[in-house]
C-alpha cells in the first residue's frame, strides 16, 4: 500500500517536526518513507531563474505560475514525481509526505491524482510558538523583520491563511478546514507534540496500513 499524508499549516507551525516524527515512527514500522515539498519546488524555479531566495520572491513566482496555469501547478509538479518515482510499486510499503500545501487548488490537485491514497494533516500553532520556531531555523528566505516586530508577524501570518490574498495566492485557512484528520496543536514542548502525532497515526495512519493486510 502507498499512503500520502499532505501537510497544511503557516510557517513556523512545526509542519517539518511532524513530518520527521511521521518518518520516524513509519520507518520503525518496517514502511519505506519519502518526502516531497511544494515549497522546495518553488524554491528550485526561484533559482533557476537566477533570482535570490527571498520570501517575497518566493511567493511571487508561485502566485506567478497558479494564476497562469491553475491553483494546482505546484501540485501537479510534485505528483507527477511521485508517480515517475514510486508508481507502481507492487506490494511495497510506503508513506509519502506532501509538504507546504497553502491553496485549496494544491490539496484537490493532490485529491484528484491519488484519490483515496491520500489524506490532509493541518498543524497549527499559536504565535508565540511560530516566533520561536521562526527565530530557530533563521532561513535566510523569510523576512527578519517578521521574526523581530510583533505587528509584522502578525501581518505575515494572516496572509498565510488567505487574508487580502487573490485566489491564486495563499489560503492555508482553507485548507486546515478542509483537512481529513483534527489538526495537529503544536502548543507544547516537542515532547508534547510527538505524543500527539503518535496518537493520530495509531487511529488514523496505522490502521490504513492495517486494513490493507500489511
């Protein structure tokens, strides 16, 4: 069986830290893991356009391509490596993690080229973790003013769940309320969080697995 488990939430949510717990506990159940992001994929047409890796041009070029050839481009793109790279595969075990989902298009994109192969997580955090988050991975493409100035933060956030945004752009809102599973509240320590990604995978994740006679 093949599952693909996409991941929603605002920067600095802790979507990466739920994706490694997921590999984590995947792989300790004898699955094979692998991880995609939409993000990385605008990241590499950044690049290749010679262009710096600034959030504001990140966000540009993706809002660039879904208001040229559909909502669900970046989705499409990584589908389509999935399905050159993994399908078919047999009787292999495999967890597939689709990450930085932010535009309703990308999730029925996702919806459509794998059906009942894949299901929505959302992980959402309240804004004094995000700083924190924000403030320890320090990545050069997200606005350091963001990370110092309270107000600016704020403003970052809210066009992160669809606030003033086009169609085309971010709705990370919609997406968390059209997520398969209850979202994941990282409002802990990391402890904390692991516990409650180790409950969501045993009665939601495992018994997929399961029913599938694995």
């Amino acid at each position: 069986m093949i599952l693909c488990v996409g991941l929603t939430g605002s920067l600095g949510s802790g979507k990466g830290s739920v994706a490694e717990i997921l590999s984590t506990l995947a792989r300790e159940r004898g699955l094979k893991v692998a991880y995609y992001s939409l993000s990385d994929e605008i990241r590499k047409e950044v690049e290749r356009r010679g262009i710096q890796l600034e959030r504001d041009a990140l966000k540009q070029t993706a809002n660039e391509f879904r208001s040229k050839f559909g909502n669900g481009v970046w989705a499409r793109r990584v589908a389509s490596k999935i399905k050159q790279e993994h399908l078919p595969m047999g009787d292999i075990q495999l967890l597939i993690i689709i990450d930085a989902i932010r535009n309703i298009g990308e999730l029925h994109e996702l919806r459509m080229q794998f059906g009942n192969q894949f299901r929505l997580l959302a992980v959402t955090a309240p804004r004094q973790v995000i700083q924190e988050n924000l403030l320890r991975r320090r990545r050069h493409d997200e606005s350091k003013l963001a990370l110092l100035d309270e107000g600016e933060l704020g403003k970052l956030i809210e066009t992160e769940m669809g606030v003033g945004e086009p169609d085309f752009g971010h709705n990370v809102a919609a997406c968390i309320e059209a997520a398969d599973w209850p979202p994941i509240q990282n409002d802990g320590t990391l402890e904390d969080l692991e516990r409650k990604v180790i409950l969501l995978a045993q009665q939601h994740i495992s018994p997929l697995f399961a029913g599938a006679g694995t």
